[in-house]
C-alpha cells in the first residue's frame, strides 16, 4: 500500500509561482481572484481579531532604542 504524497497546488497560486519564476505576466483574471481573495482573508481578519497595529508600536520602540 503507497500514499500519494503529491502537492496539489490550485491554478491560480501556480501562476503566481510561474510569475515568480520566469516574471510573465499576470492573467488579468488570476490577478482580480488573488485580489478578492485577500481582500476577504483580510475583513475576515478584522472581523474576528480587529484592527492589529503592532507595527506602530514596533516602530516606535525601536527609534527609543536610539
């Protein structure tokens, strides 16, 4: 008995890598998906965990260590 260990990559994260790699461009398509999608990940964020700032606060306590 063998497990099938392949990654299954879904067509649009392929196309970014295949972006990433040989620099072609970015189905307009594939681009608007990604953009919905991160733009949902990212209210769903807010919703659940709020507006998160620590990069203020990171800043800021590195300019006192000046």
């Amino acid at each position: 008995m063998s497990t099938d260990t392949r990654l299954v990559i879904d067509p649009d994260t392929e196309a970014i890598l295949e972006r990433m790699v040989t620099g072609k461009p970015l189905d307009p398509e594939v681009y608007r998906r990604v953009r919905e999608e991160g733009a949902r990940i990212t209210e769903e964020i807010r919703r659940t965990q709020g507006t998160v700032s620590i990069a203020v606060d990171l800043i800021r306590e590195s300019r006192n260590d000046v």
